[in-house]
C-alpha cells in the first residue's frame, strides 16, 4: 500500500466498466468494503476506480491501494445526498421506530455563501436538541400556538426537512419553552447586576379581553457603559383582583427586589390613573428615600402621552355635539354592506376618490376622534348627497358643525403630531420632548385669539389642565434639556418669556436652582460611598496602630492632610462642573445628533455630569414600552389560546422580546413601536371583532 494518503482525482467519466476477469490481479485483492462503493474500469489503458456518486476517477493500480479511495468517501458530498435521501424509518406494529442507516448525529449539508451564483457546500453534525430549541424559538417570537406540533402537516414538514427528526408533543415543547425563558431570564439579570447606572420603571395594567384577568408589564431602561440605551421587560405577570395601590406596590417591589435593583430605582412612570398614584405613595415607604435621586422628588413621572390625552379629552367635551354627529354618520354609512357600497357608488360619482375607509373613532382616544373627522371632512359632499338620498339618516352636520370641524381639525394637528412623537421615536431619550410640550403651551395661547367662542372655551380649559400637570413633568423634561449639548439653559430662556412672561426670569431661576440641587445631591452620595469604602477599609488598622506611631509619622500624616485640606479649599474656588458645562457654549443644531455618543466621548471632561445625564436620559416620560408590550399580549392570549396559565403567558412574553432585542439597544428596537400608544386601545376593540 502506497503512503500517499490524498486521492488522485482524473476528470470525466470512464470509458466502460470492465469485468474482475479483465484485471491480473486475483479476487483477493478487492475484498476491501470501499469496492461497494467504486466501479473498477479502464480508461486510456490504465486502471481506474470511478465513484458510484460523483462519478470521479481514481487510480486503481496494484500498487496504488486503497487509503485513498476511503479519504474520498470521507469528502464525497453526493454520497452524503443519496445516504440522506435513501434514509427511512421502519414502523413497528407496537407503534415504536426503529432508526435504519443513520445514528441521531448525522452530517448534513449547509450552504456557506453564496457568490456569482456559485454555492459553497460544507458538512454539519445534525443535533435533534438544537433543532428543538429552533422551534420553541419560533413558536414564541412568531406567536404560534403551541399545539402546531401536533398538527399533521407541520410533522410532514419536518420529515421532509430531516426524516431522524423525531417531533415533540405540545407538553414537550412546552417545557422547552420554560427553559428558554430561565435562561434568558439568567441573562437579564445578569445585564443589570454588570450595570452601574440607575434603572429607569415603567409600569402598566392590562386586563386581557380574553381571559379577563390582569397583568401588569414592568420594564427596566438604563444606559450601560457603552452609552446604549436598553429597554428591557422584567416581568409580565398575572395580578390577581383587587387591583388596589397596595396590591400594584407589593407587585412591583418584589420584581425590584428580586432584580436587585432597589436601591438603583432612578424613576418610575406611570399614567394617571388614582390606583397608581397610590402605589407610588406605599412604594415610597418601602424604599429607602436615601437611595432615591433628590430624596424622591424626580421619583413619579406621569405620562406625557396620558396627559396630553386628558388635556385634549377636556377640550373635546366643548364641541360634543357636533363630534356626536359626526360618529353617528360615519357609524350609519358603516353598519352594513349596502350601504358601504351606496357610499361608495356615490363617492364615485361626484369624483371623489375612496381611498381611505370611514373611521370610527374609539371614545377613549382622542387620536382616533380626530382621524374620524379628518376622514369624514374628505368625503363631506357625499354625506350632504346622501341626506337627499337617504330618508332614514338624519344625523348630518350643519354647514357651521361642518366649519367647527374643519378648524378643530386644523387646530388638533399639532398635538397629533406631538402623541405620535411621544408614542414611539427612533431615538427615544427623554431631551426630545421639552421643545413640544413648549409649542403645545403656546398653540393653546394662540386659540385664545380665536373668533370662535367654542374654540376659546376650548382653550381655557386645555389650559388649565395643561398647568396643572405641568409641575409633574417640568423638572425631568428640563434637566434632560439642559442636559443636551445643542440646547443647555438657552432653549429654557428662549421660551420661558413667551410662555411665563414677567415670571419667567423667577422660573429660569428655579430650573437653574434645581440643577445645583441635583448636582450637590449627587456630590453627597458620591462623597458618603468613597467615605464609607476608605473608612471601611481602614478604620481598624488606624485605631490599633495609631498608638504605636513615631512622631515623624504622625506629623507626616498631618502634613498630608493638610494638602487635602488646601486641595479641598482650591477646588470649591475653581468654577463648578455645571458652571463650566454651561459656560463652553452649544453645539450647533443638526440632524442625526447622538447626545449618547456625544457623553461617551466627553465624560472625562464633565466626570460628575456624565453620571447624571446616564440617569436622567434614560427616564421615561411615557408607558409607551408598556402599552407596545399589552399589543403583543393581546396577540399571544387570543381567543383561542384564552386557556394559557399565567405563567406560560409570562414566559412567552418575556422570551419574545428578551429573543427579538438579541441584547440590541432601545434605540434600534424601538424603531417598529410608532403608534402603539395611540393605537392601543383602537386594537383592542378590534381584535375582538375580528375574531368573531
């Protein structure tokens, strides 16, 4: 036998098959098993071996042997294809498989890259676990249910993928489900307990339609030390009834301490409903106030989008009766299909193109009511022709309703845009939002000047509501706008006189008193956990060897404290961190500015500063993250998977959006949750419709 191990490959095929008489040697000498899979031939008057699956020829002669027909059938990928392929299962009539040809580990081709149209084709190890995890995986992130293991075709499709893949039952899968989600759930934690800044909570209530219990959604926000803003859910569990503030307090307190993160809370934002505010109050007597920004004063942030929607409610209330007539007639032209049809025939008619459908305006939302008045005032001389055409519908506007509407609508169109830029943003740090809720202040100024009575009305009211949550969100919105190089405190006192007038230099002052009451707060904590580590670590080795120190030691200690002392004194006459931050001038405006990366590359100049702006951008000012995640809910506990446990509707919840972020930052994964606040509640009217 030859020592040259690699195969001697000739292109082409042979020219025929020769018989064992035809060749000299004896019939002893083929008894190697690698002949099964070799035809003996010869070409061009030498001695060949051609393979019985990719037809390449070898070298056959009597001194050649046979090391390097077996290296090519470790290499040859069509002899892979046809063991696959001829792979079987054989039942057994007590209803057990036997696995003929292949062990559970088989090799299978995968394709590399693909380049010019050429496929680079290598082997794999086949792994029944790994293809299980696959699907777990994708029952959960696609919402599938879990018994589309059991279904007959979903099987068939897997034979067909790989017969050696034996298929899980539902109770299988669904335990597989459960191990993902502890370890995903290992993973999370461990991402908070390598964090070193404040976490930001957002929370919510969400009673499922098809079950009709409630669950609450709590989702953590910091900014790592990489200067990525993660929004990650920690729970999405099952609260049981009542749903009192002592209830929703015990819930949340536990999340937080099981997380290990309460003495980390920076804020908590929540909307408007009473039972949170007095969770907020009994969660505030649990934790130790000491650990809390300020002593708790930036601790409970409202929801801007929640206040705006109350603000706009309040207004809406003026003009009721001309949104009444306007809901009763889309509702009327809706109800059934002929009357879709005679809508639309008229629509045609008068050469009005029907585009967009009615909408019918869910009574909760002020977004919807607006984008059903702006839809009707597109087809407003089909209503006025219908009237003539219809006996029965009798809720037609008047000309002047019709005007009322056009102006509310103009009017609206701001804080449409507003609630949408609050509902979801690509890049959703908190110093985005003072600017608008700046313009919201004085487009309400403007409809004061209106010469319209109900629109003044309107004003006055939005604008009482208006001040009365604006201390609510006043200092974190500014902080955070401070906090942004383009704007520091110039964008403050650009719009402070228009909105504050003669006060406004009075409220410039309390936002700039403010700043250096954050600042000197986060002083002292820093101060006290140096102080405590120092005197931790030396405190014991000081009081028994002080007594036995020399006098030149002693004085030598004197001496160096003396330093710290003028150290100390130097640094409280220098200009403060805040002082110089505010005295180097801003940025110029641009798009596409990233205040994250901006911090990243400055914290060494502003040390104090960055921590602050790592706490304070990653707050919040909406339950946005909460309401996109009761959307998902709603899909995942439909009507016809109402019977899930809790906790499997937890895992499942939780596992999906720990799977689709991938440890991605908030800022890339938020860029598919726009209007998922406005639509909320709209879906969930419709989901039960739909699948009825």
């Amino acid at each position: 036998m030859t020592s040259n191990d690699s195969p001697r490959l000739v292109d082409g095929v042979g020219d025929g098959v020769m018989n064992d008489d035809n060749f000299v040697r004896s019939k002893e000498r083929f008894r190697s098993v690698v002949w099964e899979h070799f035809d003996r031939v010869d070409s061009d008057g030498m001695r060949k071996a051609v393979c019985k699956y990719c037809k390449s020829k070898l070298v056959a002669r009597c001194t050649d042997g046979t090391r390097h027909l077996h290296a090519h059938m470790k290499t040859c990928i069509m002899r892979k294809q046809k063991e696959i392929s001829s792979y079987s299962k054989v039942k057994v009539e007590e209803g057990n498989e036997n696995l003929d040809t292949f062990t559970s580990h088989s090799k299978k081709l995968r394709v590399l890259k693909v380049e010019e149209g050429n496929a680079n084709l290598d082997t794999f190890t086949f792994d029944p676990n790994e293809t299980r995890e696959m699907i777990a995986k994708l029952i959960i992130v696609h919402e599938y249910p879990l018994s589309c293991v059991d279904h007959e075709y979903f099987k068939k499709m897997i034979e067909s993928l790989n017969p050696m893949f034996n298929c899980v039952s539902r109770n299988t899968i669904k335990n597989d489900i459960m191990e993902i989600y502890q370890m995903e759930r290992a993973k999370v934690l461990s991402l908070f307990e390598r964090n070193k800044s404040r976490v930001a909570i957002t929370t919510d209530m969400w009673t499922c339609g098809s079950q009709t219990m409630g669950y609450t959604a709590i989702i953590g926000h910091f900014i790592d030390d990489s200067w990525i803003l993660h929004g990650k859910i920690l729970r999405f569990m099952h609260v049981k009834l009542p749903h009192t503030g002592e209830v929703l307090c015990d819930t949340l307190f536990n999340t937080l301490m099981d997380f290990n993160m309460n003495r980390k809370v920076s804020a908590l934002t929540v909307d408007n409903c009473s039972s949170n505010d007095r969770m907020v109050l009994f969660l505030l007597e649990k934790i130790d106030k000491s650990d809390l920004i300020m002593s708790g004063r930036l601790f409970h942030i409202r929801c801007t989008a929640h206040i705006l929607n109350l603000i706009v409610e309040d207004g809406l209330f003026v003009i009721s009766n001309t949104i009444v007539k306007v809901r009763d007639s889309v509702s009327y032209w809706r109800t059934t299909t002929k009357r879709r049809e005679k809508f639309d025939e008229v629509a045609r008619r008068l050469n009005i193109s029907c585009t967009r459908e009615l909408v019918l305006d869910c009574t909760t939302r002020w977004n919807s009511t607006y984008l059903m008045i702006v839809v009707a005032l597109e087809y407003k001389a089909v209503f006025c022709r219908l009237k003539l055409l219809e006996i029965q519908y009798k809720s037609l506007p008047s000309e002047q309703e019709w005007e009322l509407a056009q102006i509310l609508a103009n009017k609206l169109k701001p804080f449409y845009d507003v609630t949408e830029i609050f509902s979801g943003t690509k890049y959703p740090t908190s110093n985005l939002f003072f600017v608008h809720i700046c313009e919201i202040r004085l487009s309400l100024d403007e409809w004061l000047g209106s010469s319209y009575e109900e629109i003044k009305k309107m004003a006055t009211i939005m604008i009482e509501k208006f001040e009365k949550y604006w201390k609510d969100v006043h200092g974190i919105l500014a902080l955070a706008t401070i906090l942004d190089p383009r704007y520091k405190m110039k964008l403050i006192e650009y719009y402070f006189p228009m909105i504050y007038g003669d006060d406004s230099l009075f409220q410039i002052e309390r936002v700039h008193n403010f700043c250096g009451d954050l600042i000197k707060d986060y002083e002292s904590k820093l101060k006290l956990r140096e102080g405590s580590y120092s005197s931790s670590a030396s405190s014991s080795s000081h009081s028994i060897s002080h007594s036995l120190m020399s006098f030149s030691e002693r004085q030598a200690e004197r001496r160096l404290g003396f330093r710290n002392f003028v150290k100390s004194n130097v640094i409280e006459q220098k200009k403060t961190e805040l002082q110089s931050y505010l005295d180097d001038g801003i940025l110029v405006d641009f798009d596409n500015f990233d205040i994250l990366s901006w911090w990243r590359v400055n914290q060494c100049q502003y040390p104090l500063l960055s921590k602050i702006a790592r706490d304070i951008l990653a707050i919040p000012v909406s339950t946005v993250n909460s309401e996109s995640a009761f959307n998902a809910g709603g899909r995942v506990v439909s009507l016809h998977r109402r019977r899930l446990h809790p906790n499997t509707v937890e895992a499942l919840m939780c596992t999906q959006s720990w799977l689709r972020q991938d440890d991605k930052p908030i800022l890339t994964s938020m860029e598919n949750a726009t209007n998922t606040f406005m639509q909320g509640d709209v879906e969930d009217c419709k989901e039960v419709d739909e699948a009825s």
